[in-house]
C-alpha cells in the first residue's frame, strides 16, 4: 500500500472495540478503506 500513496493505519484497542470511536477515527483521519470482522461492520452500520 505506501508504494503506491496509501498508508495503513492501526488503532488503540479501545478505538477498535468501540464501533463509534472507529466510525469518529475513520471519519477524523478520512480513511478510505476499512478491514474488520463482520460483527464490528454491523455495529458501525446499527
């Protein structure tokens, strides 16, 4: 992903667990693409 612009970026645990600190993190940091498990995505969209 850097070769090409793209930077990775890796959340606190708290951050991660917690799917409206991820949503607010993800919308601060505008990123782009997402990779989690199933049930956090479902938590992101409820």
């Amino acid at each position: 992903a850097p070769l090409f612009g793209a930077r990775v970026d890796i959340v606190p645990n708290d951050i991660a667990r917690d799917p409206q600190a991820l949503l607010a993190h993800v919308q601060a940091q505008r990123i782009s693409v997402l990779e989690s498990v199933p049930s956090l995505i479902t938590g992101l969209l409820a």
